[in-house]
C-alpha cells in the first residue's frame, strides 16, 4: 500500500516542476510551500486514514463524501476525483517527452507525438495484464525513485560543501535579484498550486484500503511511511535546488520557457561534474514518471468502475474482463491521455496549464477529505460511540480538518491576488479554475435532479462501521 502511494505521489512533482517552484516563486518561497504543503497532507492522510481503517471502501473519498456529506456532493467529488487523477495523465506524458529532450534537444514534432502515443500504450499493456502485475510493477517503480532521490540528496549536499564540483557553496542563489522571495505573497500562493500538484497522489494510500486484508494495521503504517518518505525527499529536493540552481536559471520549467526545460536532478549531477551520471539519472527519472502515470491510470480507471458500480457512471464502465480489470473504464483514461498529443505540439506551456487543473481538482479532493472527516467523527460521538472505539484515530480533532479545509480554501482562492506589479497572471488563473465546473456541474446538477439534502448527524448510516469493527473482533 505505501508503494502504491508514494508511486502516485512522486514523479513530475519532484523530478521537474520541483524547478518551476524555485523559478515562479524563488527558494524561501519554494521551501515555505513544500513545508506547509507536507504537513497539509500529512492531515489529508491521517484523516482519510480513520476512515478507511473503519469502513474500507474502494471508491474512498467520494463514497465518503456521499454517505457523511451529502449523496451529491459525493456524486461531484467521485467526477472530480476521476478528473483529477485522468488528467495527470497526459501530464507525466508530457513530462516524458521534456525529459527525452535531455539527449534528443531537436526532437521532431511527429517523433514526439509518436513518443507519447507509445507511452500511453505501455501504461495501458501495464494496466490491462492484471492488478497482481500492477501492484509488483509499482512495488520495483517506486523502489526506484526512492534511491534515485536519495542519491540525488546526499550528490547534492556533497556539491554544496564543494567535495564535488570544486567549491562549497553558500548562500549566493538564496539573494540573486527578487530571491528568495520572489513576486512576494503572491508567489508563494502560486508555489503552494505547484507544491499542490506535487504531493497529489499520496492519498491513494486511501483508495487502496478496501483491496488490503488487514486494513486497520496496514492503513496506519501505510501513512507514517509514505509521509515521511515524501517529505523528505521533497524538502531535500527543494532545498538542495534553492542552494545550486539560481531561480533565475533558463533551464528550470516555467510558464516563460518554450523548450529548454530541464529536470532539475540532472542539472545538479551536470553541475556536478557527473555528465554520465546525469544521463543514467534521466533514464531513471523516465520510468518514475511512467510510474506515476501508471498510478493515476490504475486510480482513474478504479474511481470511474466505482462510480458506475454505484449507479453514479453508466454501467459499461463496471464491466470487467476475465481478470477483473475494469476495461471499459481504462480506455476511457487511455482516450483521455491522448490530450498529451496537444502537449506534445505546444510545449512546456501546456505542461504548466495542466499542472494546475491536477492541483486545483486535487484541492477539492482534499477539501472532500477534511469535510467528510469532521461529519463522520462528529456523527460518531453523537451516535454514542467513543473515538477510542475507532481502529486508527486522526490526530487533533476537530482542528486538523477544519485547519486542512481553511488552508485548502484560502490557497485556491489567493491565485487571484496581484504580483508586485499590480498584474495578474490570466493563463495560470484560467488554467487553475477550470477544472471547477467539473464538480460544480455534477455536485449541483445531481442535487437539483435527485432533490438531495445534507445528511443530518444523527441519521448518518455507520451500521458498516461497527459491523466491521465487530467481525475484526
């Protein structure tokens, strides 16, 4: 499970628009981000947690949202979460072919697009063999981007204090121009969208708690691991990036590059003195993104099978073949993928626009978390029970949902707010709001149509709950 999770949670995040968040938002900014971002999931993760080791669910959060919130709002989240997983897709896509320009800087339009096309087809061969596969597949990718990080750490703490490249470096990238605080304020509310982007994926920890056998041990375990492995390795990242890479540098990815961006692991080996190395480690940096893409594709094509399975979807996509693979659905994700091919034709840009809808939609994910956590707990104390009855309790209720939920919403909404200069950024505003209809339409949409209401606390159905509790007993 904590494979699963930190194979969904690292990829495009740390291995390349870890330098977008340096270049946006300079290195005080970056760092400030991660942390809060970090321990915001943290949250996210234990919050989820209490209620996937009580009542495990393969549709998650979304059957959460309906059956502690609201069935619509649960109906809106199921669609939003589809989307938000779906979409990252044709961005680790997109993200594969950037790295590819490490060695091929000329790359042909039709060669990239043919590039994407044969990714997207190795995600579906690796989805479609069976879940077993997946699960062992994921287990080695995900082994893999942890010793690429790690190693990526401790090259960049030696080239900070000069054992490689020749010099130690100080402090001299933290005071380059605006840095380390670039566009003020507003920079960092932009950092925290990418920083957003970046942790994504860690909570699958939690859509995997119905397929584990023993959920109330392996849940828990699950989310101390994944958190701080991820933490660290994010931190470090941005860390050693803000010491060795000026936020200045054309190299890093942002919204003003068209086709020069590097990941920012193999500009530090390349800095390094280590040219071999840097090749060895984009080698590796590709198959971490086809992990991540094919987290998102299993997790995609997992919530649609869901939501038709609850009545939510049309039914084709609840068939399964022979190996319980939920084919209709997956193909769906894999049409959705194409989007890549516009990428592809666009540029960096268009890896940036898309790194905001995954961030945005995956902020209404979390928000659905935190509200669902706080009705769920709540109804369990009014109904007569006690939080120790609970297999695995969140920490600091009711402060963590309500703190994860105010900080949730106060980052979405401070993309608004001007630079320095007065100006806002309309393509990153338009790119991160508009992913918002997706749930608006469907949450509202159902409600009007099946006249739903919000659940009272007393009435909230925890009959499965204690039920499972019991047979655990």
């Amino acid at each position: 499970m904590s494979m699963i999770a930190i194979g969904g949670a690292i990829g495009t995040g740390v291995f390349l628009t870890t330098g977008k968040a340096v270049s946006n938002g300079g290195s005080g900014s970056a760092t400030i981000a991660f942390l809060v971002i970090g321990f915001m999931m943290y949250l996210i993760m234990t919050q989820l947690g209490e209620m996937a080791t009580a009542m495990p669910v393969s549709g998650s959060w979304s059957t959460y949202a309906g059956k502690f919130v609201d069935p619509a709002f649960g109906f809106g989240i199921g669609w939003n979460s589809w989307f938000s997983a779906v979409i990252t897709i044709p961005t680790e896509i997109t993200a594969a072919n950037i790295l590819l320009r490490f060695w091929l800087p000329d790359l042909p339009l039709l060669a990239s697009i043919c590039i994407s096309l044969l990714f997207l087809g190795l995600l579906l061969v690796l989805n479609i063999v069976s879940a077993g596969f997946y699960g062992e597949s994921e287990f080695w990718f995900a082994g893999i981007k942890v010793v690429t990080c790690a190693v990526f750490i401790i090259v960049g703490i030696l080239t900070i204090l000069g054992v490689l490249g020749g010099n130690a470096v100080g402090f001299g990238n933290w005071t380059v121009e605006e840095a380390p605080f670039v566009n003020g304020f507003s920079g960092l509310m932009v950092v925290m969208v990418t920083a957003g982007f970046a942790f994504q994926g860690s909570e699958y920890v939690g859509i995997t708690a119905g397929e584990s056998e023993n959920p109330s041990r392996d849940v828990p375990r699950a989310i101390n691991s994944v958190f701080w492995r991820i933490l660290i390795f994010y931190v470090g990242t941005i860390v050693v990036i803000s010491f060795l890479i000026p936020y200045t540098d054309p190299n890093l990815l942002a919204a003003s590059s068209s086709n020069v961006a590097m990941s920012p692991y193999t500009i530090v080996f390349e800095r390094a003195g280590l040219a071999a190395a840097a090749s060895v480690v984009n080698a590796v940096l590709l198959t971490s993104v086809l992990s991540a893409g094919n987290t998102m594709m299993y997790g995609s094509s997992r919530m649609l099978y869901a939501l038709a399975s609850e009545g939510k979807a049309p039914r084709v996509f609840s068939r399964t073949n022979a190996r319980g693979i939920p084919i209709n659905a997956l193909l769906v994700s894999v049409c959705v993928g194409l989007v890549s091919i516009v990428a592809a034709i666009y540029g960096d840009v268009v890896l940036g626009w898309l790194v905001n809808i995954s961030a945005a939609t995956g902020f209404v994910k979390w928000l659905a978390i935190s509200s669902s956590h706080y009705r769920f707990r709540k109804a369990w104390l009014l109904q007569g029970h006690s939080a120790e009855e609970l297999p695995y309790r969140a920490k600091w209720y009711p402060y963590a949902p309500f703190l994860a939920f105010t900080l949730t919403v106060f980052i979405f909404f401070a993309q608004v707010i001007p630079g320095p200069g007065g100006e806002l950024n309309w393509s990153d505003i338009i790119s991160t709001y508009c992913g918002i209809p997706v749930v608006l339409v469907t949450w509202l949409g159902y409600k009007i149509v099946k006249r739903t209401r919000v659940i009272a606390l007393k009435d909230i159905d925890l009959s499965e709950v204690k039920a499972d509790r019991a047979e655990r007993l």
